[in-house]
C-alpha cells in the first residue's frame, strides 16, 4: 500500500470513529448511513459483481432481525410466552442476558441467513437476468406473509426487543459502532475478496456465465458461496437493526421490499455498479439525498425519491464511478501499453 | 503415443423435428490434429455441442479419455481437460485481457484454498507470456470488451491454453480474422499442438486453412458422416464436392 492511500485510509478511520463526536445530534442518522452503506456493499456482491440482481437481499435483513430477537429473548425467558404477553414491561434482563444476545443474537443471524442463502440460491440460481430478480423478491414477499402470521414470533403485531439497560446516550453510540465496525470489516473484506481467483470468477460469471462454465468454473457453487457471504452482513445488520429499533413488525420493517429492499439497489446504481468504492459513495449520496427531501420537503419526499429513482435507472445506470470509468479509463488502469513487448 | 482421445460412437441428435446428428461415429487421435468440415447446417456445432455436453444426446456414446462424459455437464467435462472455444466469440468483457487469461486458469487443479489465494508472479507471467503469444501483449490492460472481433478470438484461443487443456474443441477459429492474420494464427495453433501437446479438433470452412493443418478430416452433411480421410483423399472425394456444391 503507498503512503498516499494509507493516509487516505487511516483518516478515513478516524473520521467514521469521531463521527458521533463530531455530530452528537445525528448518531442514528450516521448509523442508519452505515446500514445503507452495508446493504449496498453487500448488494454488489451479487448484483454488481456476479451480475445476479436480487431484489430480495432484504429477506436476510428481516430474518437477521427475528433470529436476533428469537436469541435474546430466549436466553432469558421463553418466547411464546413472551410474544403472547405482547411484551408486557413485567420482562426483564441483565447486562450478562442483553449483551449475550447482542453478540450470540449478531452472529448467529449472520449465520443463519448464510445457510438461508445457500439454500435459497441453490433454487433461484437457475433463474436468470430478471426472472431471479422477480423470484427472490418473491421470497421475500412470502416470508414477510409467513412471519406476520406466525405468533410464536409475535405474528403482525412484531416483536418487542429488550431495552438497553444503561443511558439512552451511550446506547446510540454503541449501535453506531456496532454498524460502522460491520461496515469497516465488510469494506475489508470484499476488496480483499475481489482481489483472489474468487473475486476474478465471480466477475467472469458476470460478464458471460456461458463461457464461465465452458471453462470449467464451479459457477453454481461460486454463486451460492457468494450470496451466502453477503447474506452474513445483510443478517447481522438486521440484528444490530432489531436492537437499534426495540420494536419491530414484519411487513412495513423487517421484509420492508418496497424501502429498504429497493434503497440498497440504488445506492449501488447511483454509485456505479460492480466497484469498490461505487456502493459506498452510492450509499452517502442517498442517504444525503433521503435526509435532506425528508426534512426540507416533508410531503414531497416519495415523489422526489421516485423521481430520482427514474432518473439513474434512465439516465445514469452506470452510476458515478461507471462514468468516471468511461470519461477516464486510465483512471483504472485501462490503457493501451506503449512499452517494450518482453 | 497415439490413440483415440475422443471416440464419438452412434451419436443421434434431433431438435424437433430437424435430426441435427443422425448415428454419427468419429474419433479423435490423441496429439494430432483432426478437422470437421461440412457445408451450413450439417450439424458440426451440434457435434461439437454434444461433445463438450452443452446438450444431452439422444442415443449414443462419447468417451474423452477412455471416460463416458455423454452424461456429465460442461463444467465437470471443462475440468477433465476438454475444452472448446465458441463460434460466436465469448470472452469476458468487462474485464481487462490479463483478468480474462487469470480467471482461465485450469480449475480442475483448483482447490477451494486456492480460489482464495490471489494469482502468483508466475501466473501472471504466463498469461502475458501467452497474449505475447497471440500479439495481443500491448493491449493487455484494455477492456477485452473494447477489442475488435478477431483481437478477441486470439483471446479466446490463449484463454483456452491457459486452461492447459488436454484436447481443444475450435468452432471456425479463422473466421472473422483479417486474412493476413490467418498464416499466423494457423503456426499458433500448430505450436500449441506441437508445444503444448493438446490435441486439437477443428470445425473450419477455410478449405486452404484445414487442408494445411489437419492430419485427418471429417466430413458431414445433412447430419450425417460423408467421408473421412486424410486432406488429400477428401479433397478428392466426389461425395464432397457435391456435399460444397450442392449436388448432394
């Protein structure tokens, strides 16, 4: 790494470790610009990457929300109960029960929506182009109908997570990290992934899958291990989620297809597809964009969201970084070689 | 050594109502080079379609190796060593010409450790080794997408030996290509053979090109095996004139 980026990085780091310091007021609007930023980057991987468009990515991130919330609540008392007294305030836990639910609830959504991926690509992954799109947002559909009416799980009516036993302050603060340091590993993890043989070949299913299996390549099985990578980030985003918002319900939060399901895939489309850093830019300038129509244009806020969304989908598929990558190809590297053939 | 690498015996094709292949039976010398000629529509990129296991065949047998593959996948059968290169040029477009020739490193000797390493000096040497191979070395860095059509066969040919296959399946490596470029494109293919030792099946409508290259040569038409022989032998065969004239 040259000096010039390792500066780049490290302050970088610093600015998304001062944040909530620098701006006390806007803690969980920078920790919900990290959720954006996590579903985005995960999107990607199979959307921007691997050329598989799923707008079903948000299935993990309510199933990462009801696993968290099944785990903690099950370590201290019994769920059904639970869930029939609708919470009811007479339920408590101590810290040693709420943070082995933070963690064990975290990593085991994670893990469990990964086993969710494999299994649900391995059936969906013989769709192609838009039929695939059509078919996971189906499951997520679905699984939001079956969680509203399963009462063990609280049915429609959602779920109610424990309060967090401290300072309300201080709270906020560890949802923001909790979110920026999942954002931080994930970012880390895919530009080390995207630079292996794995990250090459998920590219080449991308650009023709035909070939990809003329060659050889285990494209099913890339396929599957991919989503299964991503779906681990977007399930234990939806559990640090279920903590953040205490209450949750199925349809308008948890499999929220029409909010959050759609917002992931316009991040990536505003910053440009299939990059590294397109997902994240797409992410901060959505997020902007959300956080200013929704304050200075209350009332108008969907019909400037939708508009925007015409308009990349239109005008700017490419997004930001597919511009620049056109306007100025040898930017990345794209050149013709004028020197000594060896 | 010699001997049948591919061994085709009463392979039957139909889509519909069209018999694309009808009892077809051919085999493929091991280190040679072998040609499939035939007028349009006789059904060589259906053979070649049934080899490599892009479709299921109707009856018959195909062995690679002393294997039956007729059953397998094209990626179980990519991995064994046999190999073919499209007719309609695929390379990945998107990616620049090393990434294309990297990703095309053989993944039968692949473990998944492995697809989690990144690729070594020595990997990147041999793909600019290879593209040097087929003049494609100055424009490495490009866009394989923004390469003209016949840039991109030669990248596809030098995808293909970097997966070191044991046997290489052509659908009409010259067509397309400018034709100064094609003498040069016939030693390439005939220093991978004799290089690299795979062996090497050819579907080519350039008469000059597989007379030159193949040591053996099949002809089909309408589905069926006409003639095979040596270059000269065909050549002279009347059954094949007419197939190319029309008589038939």
């Amino acid at each position: 790494m040259t000096m010039r980026r390792l500066v780049f990085y490290g302050a970088l780091l610093a600015l998304s470790l001062a944040a909530p310091f620098l701006f006390p007021a806007f803690k969980t609007q920078l920790a919900t610009l990290w959720l954006m930023i996590i579903v985005a980057l995960s999107w990607d991987m199979t959307g921007g990457q691997m050329g598989y468009n799923s707008l079903g990515n948000i299935f993990f991130y309510g199933t990462g929300m009801y696993v968290a919330a099944v785990i903690t609540i099950a370590i201290a008392h019994d769920v059904g109960e639970y869930t029939a007294a609708s919470g009811g305030g007479i339920y408590t836990w101590t810290w040693g029960q709420y943070f082995a639910g933070l963690v064990i609830g975290t990593l085991g959504a994670g893990f469990f929506c990964a086993v969710c991926a494999a299994v649900i690509g391995w059936i969906t992954f013989g769709l192609r182009g838009p039929y695939f799109a059509i078919g996971t947002l189906g499951v997520a559909i679905a699984a939001g109908e079956l969680v509203s009416n399963w009462d063990w799980v609280g049915g429609g009516q959602g779920i109610t997570m424990p309060n967090y036993p401290g300072d309300f302050e201080r709270f906020k603060l560890l949802i923001y990290y909790l979110f920026a340091a999942l954002g931080i590993t994930l970012f880390v993890f895919v530009s080390w992934l995207y630079s292996t043989r794995f990250g090459a070949a998920i590219n080449a299913i991308r650009d023709d899958e035909e070939k990809a299996e003329a060659m050889g390549i285990h494209t099913l099985r890339y396929k599957m291990v991919t989503w299964a990578m991503a779906a681990v980030f977007v399930g234990a985003a939806g559990a640090v989620s279920a903590f953040q918002l205490i209450h949750f319900e199925p349809l308008e939060t948890a499999y929220q297809t029409i909010n959050l399901g759609i917002f992931m895939v316009v991040c990536v489309l505003l910053g440009g597809k299939g990059t590294l850093w397109g997902p994240v830019i797409g992410a901060v300038m959505f997020h902007a964009f959300k956080e200013v129509t929704w304050s200075y244009f209350l009332g108008w806020q969907w019909i400037a969201l939708g508009a925007l969304i015409v308009v990349v989908v239109v005008y700017f598929q490419d997004g930001l970084m597919g511009y620049l990558r056109q306007r100025r190809p040898d930017w990345f590297g794209m050149r013709v070689d004028a020197g000594e053939t060896p | 050594m010699t001997g049948a690498i591919i061994e085709v015996s009463g392979v039957s094709k139909s889509f519909g109502g069209v018999r694309a292949n009808a009892d077809i039976s051919m085999s493929v010398e091991k280190g040679g080079i072998t040609g499939l000629i035939g007028p349009n529509g006789s059904g060589k990129t259906t053979l070649f379609n049934s080899i490599v296991g892009y479709h299921p065949i109707d009856s018959g047998s195909i062995r690679f190796a002393n294997r039956e593959i007729s059953g397998m996948a094209v990626p179980e059968i990519a991995r064994l060593g046999l190999l073919r290169t499209f007719q309609q040029t695929r390379i990945y477009g998107a990616m620049n010409c090393v990434e294309n020739m990297l990703v095309s490193l053989p993944h039968r000797k692949m473990s998944i450790r492995d697809a989690f390493r990144r690729n070594s000096t020595e990997d990147r040497e041999r793909a600019e080794t290879l593209l040097e191979f087929v003049g494609l070395y100055r424009k490495r860095l490009l866009r394989a997408g923004s390469l003209s059509f016949g840039q991109q066969k030669l990248l596809e040919f030098a995808m293909a030996l970097m997966n070191e296959p044991e046997a290489l399946l052509l659908d009409e490596p010259t067509a397309g290509i400018n034709p100064t470029l094609i003498n040069g494109l016939i030693d390439r293919l005939r220093l991978a053979n004799a290089e690299f030792g795979i062996t090497l099946f050819i579907i080519e409508h350039n008469m000059r090109v597989i007379m030159n290259m193949a040591d053996t040569i099949y002809c089909l038409a309408h589905g069926r095996m006409l003639a095979s022989g040596a270059p000269e032998e065909i050549q002279h065969d009347q059954r094949v004139v007419n197939a190319y004239l029309g008589a038939h």
